[in-house]
C-alpha cells in the first residue's frame, strides 16, 4: 500500500450537491468498473498545481477504482462508492477523477454525495442526513433530505433549470472535505474541482442517527448518475479497505438477470439464450466490477432445449485490467426449460374432474374489482365442461365450500348468495358457443359492492371470433370484507397466456400497452400479472399510466407515469407521495423477473387517486409500492401497463 503524505490542495470548503433522495432507494454493492486509468500511479496527484493559501491534504491513501460505467450508462441509483466512516471531530478527504458525458443534457448528470448514519444501504436501521449534489440548482433538487438546509449552500456556479449548459465545467479532479471538527455536532462539506466550489454549513448541532448513541460517526458515499467516478485517494480507511492501482485476481463470480424459463428449441445456442445475463466479478483487495454477457463464457448443464431444470455455469478469465487470469473463477444459477412461458391450471389433455385444479384464493375489498383473464380450452362435451367463477369467505366457511356462489361458463350457478342473482348472457346458440369457448379468450371482472352484493361479468373473444357475454348481478354476500375469487374447471384447462411485450424482454420504451380500463369514482380496480425483466436497469420493468380515457392530458394523456421503482412523471404526479417498502435495490430487481404483482388503482372521488403494487417476488418475499394522492379528474380515471426491456403475462 503506497502512503501519500502533504499531497494536493483544495480552496475554499466546497459543498457536494446531492440529488434527492428517496428513502426506501438502496444497494449494498459499490460498482467498480475497469478504465484504462487506473494503470497511471497516484503519486501522479502530486504534480497537480494548487494556488497558494489552499488546505493541505494529509495523510492521504491510495484508493483506486471507479464508480459507474465508462459509457455513461449508469442510472440514478445503481451504482454506488464504498462507505467512509467519519467519527466526531475529525475531517475526511476523498479525491477522484469525476468524467462528465460530453453529450449530457441536464445539469444533474454529475453525482451526488449521501450523508447517513453507520448502516449499510437496506439496514433495518439506516437513516439519512441528506444528499448533496456537485451542481447548485436553488429551483431544482440538487440537495434535500430530512436534516439538509438548502439555505445553507453557496457555490460559485448556479443553473436556473436542470437544462442549463455547463454541467462539464463539474468535470475533472474533484477534492471533497467533510469537516466535523466544529465546536458543534454539525459538518462543513465543501467540494471543488479548482474552478467549481460548492459549500454547505452546517453549523448547528445534528442528531445523532445511530441506534447505539455511543456510535458517533456517520458515513458517506456517492452516487453517480449518467457520468464516472475513478476514486484516487481517503485520509479514512473506508470499509472493505483501501485498493492498490496494481492489477487484481478474480475471485468471485455472481450471475444476476438469469431468466428463470426459456422457451424449448427458441434459441440456437447458450450465449443467445443467455444475452441479456450480466455478472459481478469480486477482485482481490473487496474489488467488484459489472461485467456483460460478452465478457463470459456459457454451457448449459445437460443441455439447453430439453424440457426440465437446467444448470447455467458461467466462466470469467480475466483480471481486473482485463489481462488473462491463470484460472477462470466459475458461477451458477438454476434455470428451466418449458414449452410454455404462460401459467397453466388443469391438465392440458382436459381431463381434470370437477374441482379438480384451482387457483388461490384473491381478496376482493368492498368497491373493488378484480379483472383477470385468460384462455379456455375445453373437452366439449358439454356446456359446464369449462371454467368456473367461485366467490367464497376466506376460511370457506360457507356451504360445503365457502361459496357464496359457483358460477358456470353456461349461465347456471349455485351457492348460499347464488338465489338472489339475476344471470344474463348475449348469446343462445350454445352448441356454437362451446365450440368458441375451445380457444377462447376471456376476460373475467368481479366486483365487491360494498352493500352486501356482488356481480362478475365474463366476456369471451370465442375462437370464432365473436363476442359472447355472460353476467351475474346481485350475488348475495354475507360479509362485503370477507369476499374472496377464485377459478376452478372441469373437463378444461386454463392458458393465462395474455403477454404484453417482447418474450425476451426487448421492448422500447412504451413499446407495448394494454387497453384502458375505466375506475369509476369511488372504486378500485385490480389486476394481476407476472413480471418479467432483462435485469438491466431498476425501471426495465413494468409501468403503470394512470390516465384520461381520451388521452388527452400531456403527450399521452397523462395523469402520471408510474414505474415500478418508486419514480414517475406526470401532470398529476407532483402532488402524490411515492413510497415502498424495500431498501435493497438489486435484491428487489432479481426478485422482479417472474415477480408476481397485484396492481390496484383507486379512484377516491376527490379529484386524487391512488395506486398500489404488491409484488411477491420471485426469491419469495413480498415488495410493496405505493403512489398517493395523485391530481385526477374523478369523472374520467383510467388506467393501462406499459413496460421497457420486459414483458408481462396477465394472470
């Protein structure tokens, strides 16, 4: 380890500016790429010429990596440094290379520094100060959180918006001080890069956000967005470790993005069917870096168009200069290939019996609805040879089952509530109906009163292209906050076959969307889809866009644009609180891919709505997202799914 004493200088104290944070945000990975820089010594830092009157930076280390991707890929909140300790009463420095896309386009593609408490990123415990990022926008964000007095902050460059020119003027080597050696229990943070110097003052006492109030210090680390950090030097040991400039041994290596199914014979070979996989190598020294596809090698173990469960082993030869490693280190991840990327219920040949297969049960709130749907195959027969619709308690205390009521395909039913329905459909032809009803696709609405009754409508696209209609109103229900739906069948089989989007995760940018769905005020509407990911990015996943049935509201109608990781946009979104449940963002990410997500929108009837997400993820854990308070028009509350770099699949 190389110790650099009385190296470079810095100005004046300089304040970091920070981008808001949110506080359920979080990984607990720093990234580190692999430039060509990190080659150069850092005693390099040394030929740096610094004015006269400048504070000099003693006991300075070598801490060599870098934070973000070279291409200026990384996005807000994917990418993250280690964590530097600072204890009361002492100051810490950290010196970097800060590299500004050419072609950014807004001021805040720069970083952000987080002050917290002595927790990791998704502790049960962690608590922020604030964030502060490099570039001072007093009518933007560029600094919040719950102890973070924007008043508090100069800077000798100021946008007006977040589209002004001069974000590359933040570039280059940026020295960065966080000062507790005031006589109070507050901090100075300045950063400058000899011609951008930003300070904040925090001369009063700040609380102690630790749970042990023994434990004094409190941590930072930074969070690029759109740019790269390649970290030079700390006179604070961060944790992990310090890391060398030398070349570094892979030791580790930790697939991400494996897709749980793949489609049998739909891919030539591995490296095709596993494109989209990404990896972490850990190095000697705490080291990681993010490498793609490209940079590993692939065999699936037996093989990879077989039906059944499979083994993905991937391989990684490189060091972290990308020289040749002696030995490669090797990673696995379980994956299986199907002949079907959709959910099945009953057996595909129809010979399940009566009741013979049946989904979960699904909680309906009194005005709510639930929507699902998918496709009927049937045996033929006869006319109850299909699906069935079951409203039941939740404990199946009614009846022999539970019912309320059980509701044929065939408009005939039965049940405790059944007596008090009125059963409608369009049709009266039933020899061609279950004909159609082979192949045909249904959608299947429920809906909770809320005054002790219930009505379900099924609408069938039929395999011979008509529409066949099926309703039953005014289903009795015993306790409207004990109403429960399920599906069963017999001699059928149901397909929940509905995909939005690209099968192998590539669609654009709203490059898919559903129909619109109508919230009528004072009610909730409900769907339920599985999601899949290319992994690559947080908001590569599903979004919600609540809006006017005419899309007449910004470029597509927009009350709000919701994405899936606590973010959105809108003319309705400003007012809403966005919030979640789950710190650990890679964690959330992986669980996403086949997640499982019950997504409701409740149109309050006070000109705001609400919408909830409920995901089960697929490492079996459950994520919850909240939007509250967004600005509607009540008359007119609609809502669709959209997605980027996934697809869905109704349930």
């Amino acid at each position: 380890m190389r110790y650099l004493n009385k190296l470079a200088s810095v100005f004046c104290f300089a304040t970091l500016g920070v981008w808001a944070l949110t506080s359920c945000e979080g990984s607990d990975l720093y990234k580190v790429g692999s430039p060509d820089w990190v080659a150069a010594k850092a005693d390099s830092i040394k030929n740096a010429n610094q004015g006269s009157g400048e504070e000099e930076l003693v006991g300075m280390h070598e801490d060599v990596y870098s934070v973000g991707a070279a291409d200026f890929s990384t996005g807000w909140w994917a990418a993250f440094s280690k964590y530097y300790q600072i204890p009361a009463g002492q100051k810490w420095h950290g010196v970097f290379n800060l590299s500004i896309n050419p072609s950014a386009p807004n001021t805040y593609k720069n970083y952000a520094m987080i002050l917290c408490n002595d927790e990791d990123r998704g502790a049960a415990n962690y608590k922020e100060y604030g964030a502060i990022r490099y570039d001072n926008q007093p009518s933007g964000n560029s600094e919040w959180g719950d102890y973070i007095d924007r008043s508090l902050v100069t800077s000798n460059l100021t946008f007006g918006t977040d589209t002004d020119a001069g974000v590359d003027k933040l570039g280059g080597r940026v020295v960065v001080t966080v000062d507790r050696t005031g006589e109070k229990a507050g901090f100075v943070v300045t950063m400058t890069n000899g011609t951008v110097t930003k300070t904040y003052t925090q001369s009063a006492d700040m609380p102690n956000l630790n749970a042990d109030a023994s434990n004094d210090k409190i941590r930072v680390f930074f969070v690029p967005e759109g740019s790269q950090i390649n970290f030079l030097q700390s006179n604070i040991e961060p944790i992990g470790g310090y890391t060398e400039a030398g070349d570094k041994l892979p030791l580790k290596l930790t697939l991400k993005s494996v897709p749980k199914k793949i489609l049998q014979n739909a891919y030539a070979t591995v490296e095709e069917a596993f494109a989209n996989v990404t990896a972490t190598v850990e190095f000697e020294q705490g080291v990681t870096m993010d490498v793609t596809a490209a940079d590993l090698t692939f065999q699936a173990v037996p093989d990879l168009n077989s039906l059944g469960k499979k083994v993905l082993v991937a391989g990684y030869s490189k060091t972290y200069k990308g020289e040749g490693a002696p030995s490669p280190v090797i990673g696995t991840a379980e994956f299986e290939v199907v002949d079907k990327m959709y959910t099945l219920l009953g057996a595909a040949d129809n010979s399940t019996p009566f009741f013979g297969a049946r989904t979960s049960l699904v909680k309906i709130a009194p005005n709510e609805t639930f929507i699902t749907t998918f496709t009927n195959y049937t045996a033929g027969g006869n006319n109850w040879e299909n699906y069935l619709v079951v409203l039941s308690k939740g404990d199946l205390s009614l009846g022999a089952d539970g019912e309320y009521a059980v509701l044929r395909a065939d408009n005939f039913g039965w049940g405790n509530g059944y007596g008090t329905c009125t059963a409608t459909c369009s049709h009266s032809d039933w020899a061609a109906w279950l004909a159609a009803m082979n192949g045909g696709k249904v959608t299947v609405q429920v809906t909770n009163n809320g005054d002790g009754t219930a009505d379900v409508e099924a609408v069938t696209v039929g395999s011979d292209a008509n529409i066949y209609t099926q309703t039953y109103k005014g289903i009795t229900v015993a306790d409207p906050n004990d109403f429960y739906f399920s599906l069963t069948l017999e001699k059928a089989h149901l397909e929940f076959d509905g995909v939005l989007g690209n099968e192998d995760n590539t669609t654009p940018f709203f490059g898919a969307k559903s129909d619109p769905i109508k919230v009528p005020a004072g009610h909730t509407v409900t769907t339920r889809f599985r999601n899949y990911t290319n992994g690559g990015a947080n908001w590569n996943n599903y979004l919600a866009v609540v809006c006017k049935a005419d899309l007449t509201l910004g470029a597509d109608g927009e009350y709000a644009v919701l994405r899936a990781d606590n973010f959105g946009w809108g003319n309705g979104y400003g007012t809403c609180t966005a919030a979640c449940d789950h710190a650990d963002w890679a964690a959330w990410l992986e669980a996403m891919n086949e997640g499982l997500v019950t997504l409701s929108v409740t149109n309050k009837g006070d000109g705001t709505a609400d919408v909830k997400a409920v995901t089960l993820g697929s490492d079996g854990k459950t994520y919850t997202q909240t939007y509250t308070g967004i600005t509607v028009d009540a008359s007119d509350v609609n809502f669709y799914l959209t997605m980027e770099g996934a697809h869905i699949v109704f349930e």
